[in-house]
C-alpha cells in the first residue's frame, strides 16, 4: 500500500519565530530556511529527523501557498534535494523534479479565466473595499492570487465575515494568516492538486496535515486528517469531518505530533 502524505508548511511543519511558540529551548532547533542571509524557519532536530524517516514507509508531498522562489528558499527540510512533486501557489502549480507540470496549471489558468477570477477582475475589488490605513501592502503571487500585508492591531475583525461573503460571490475565498490577507480564486485548491499526484503515483491512503482554511479542501479528500490546533481553521471553530482530527499541541510541537502520527499510521498500513 502506497501512503501519501500531503502537508502544508508553514505553521503546520515549520515555524517562524513569531509563531512556534514558548516550549522550546534553542538547543531543539535547526534552521530550515534563510532569507536575504537571516534564518527564517525552523523545525526541531526531532521534526526534521522524523520526516526524514518517513521517507521509508510514505511518500511526502509538500502542499503549500508559496509560489517557487520562496519554497526553494525551505531547503533544510529535506534529506538531499526537493521531493520529486511538490504543490506550490495553492494549488495552481504542481512542480515535478523541480519544474511546473504545465498541462496542470494550463488547465487551472483556463478555468480561472472562464469564472472571472483572475487578478485584473480583482484589483478594483480590492481597491473598492480595502483602501483603508491598515492595509500595508498588496502582493500578486505569481499572477494567480493576491493577498495583502496588513497592520494586525488596527485589522477590523468584525468585518471579516461580510469581506469574506462580498468576495465570496465573485468566485473567491478569503484567508486570514497572521499578517497576510489572501485572495483565493475558489478554483485553486490544495485538495484538487492533491488527487493529481495520487493518481500519479497510485497511492491509496492519504494523511494530510494543514493549519489554515486554505488547508481544509485538502484535509477533508484525506483518509486521515490532522488541523494544528493554533491554526486559523482551529481558532475559528470550522465544523470539520470525523476523520480530521486536531493537535493536542501547539506551535512547532504540534509539527512534532503531526510527524509522529503520519509515521505510526504509515507503519500500520505496510
């Protein structure tokens, strides 16, 4: 039996500094990315020794919404060179032995286009609704989806459920993560690149771990699930299925406990 194991990155297996939280001593820790010549994110020694072994009963798929310069920046969590697919910009782009599988995001970029949900639809929208003193930046990533740097404290909290439901109607998803605001077109999804690479490769169990509500699709087309209990899905309730089940940790330890359930299943079900 072939088990795939799909995970999300950032704050589900590695953590900034602001985000692993306090049980954790510096002698725990290994760097696993560096950005313009400064640690960025880090595992511990554990983590990174454990993924590294999964490797010998389960095939590690990384899910992320990086787009490709900054996934290549995490090099540190892999044993040698990058796993042979990794799904990068939500789901948009499917890189195999390091280059985009063009056939998929050809059929993403159409579908897009066909529902209007594409960047130049969106600015006036953003425009329209988010020029406001709290709103720092606004990126574009890698033409698939947009989302904003945003001042946290003066982030009008209340209004997060009639943005979500303004964009919602235009065929887009809403995602708060910490400082960043994303704009999803409800076409690009985690769970949908994921089957891709099932099929290619036969597996026929899936465990997925994730933290966000980007990650939800993903868990929920899992056999088995696992939601970081510190994570914007966990803290706002979502109603999840059976099969998902949430971190009993928090923080880094919580990418411990993911990698040390992933590792018991994969071991069952040789």
């Amino acid at each position: 039996m072939t088990v795939l194991f799909a995970s999300d990155l950032d704050q589900t297996l590695i953590y900034s500094r602001n985000s692993m939280g306090m049980e954790v001593t510096e002698e725990e820790l290994v760097e696993v990315e560096r950005y313009e010549g400064k640690p960025l994110s880090f595992m511990t020694k554990k983590s990174q020794s454990a993924l590294w072994n999964i490797g010998d009963s389960a095939f590690f798929l990384p899910v992320t919404t990086r787009t490709q310069a900054q996934y290549e920046r995490v090099t540190g969590i892999f044993e040698g060179q990058h796993p042979q697919f990794a799904v990068i910009s939500n789901g948009a782009v499917i890189l195999e032995n390091g280059h985009p599988i063009k056939e998929w995001s050809d059929q993403i970029r159409q579908t897009c286009i066909n529902r209007k949900t594409i960047i130049e639809e969106l600015l006036p929208e953003i425009e329209r609704h988010f020029s406001e003193d709290w709103v720092l930046k606004v990126r574009e990533a890698d033409d698939w989806f947009v989302y904003l740097i945003i001042d946290r404290a003066r982030f009008p909290e209340d209004k997060l459920d009639f943005y979500t439901a303004t964009l919602k109607k235009l065929g887009w998803g809403l995602s708060l993560q910490g400082r960043k605001l994303y704009f999803m077109p409800e076409s690009i999804t985690k769970a949908g690149a994921m089957e891709y690479i099932k099929k290619r490769i036969g597996a026929n169990y899936v465990f997925a771990a994730g933290d966000s509500l980007l990650d939800l699709d993903l868990l929920e087309s899992a056999n088995y699930g696992m939601l970081a209990a510190h994570g914007e899905a966990a803290k706002n309730a979502v109603s999840v299925s059976a099969h998902i089940h949430k971190t009993e940790n928090y923080g880094i330890k919580a990418g411990e406990e993911i990698l040390a359930r992933v590792a018991e299943i994969a071991m069952q079900r040789q």
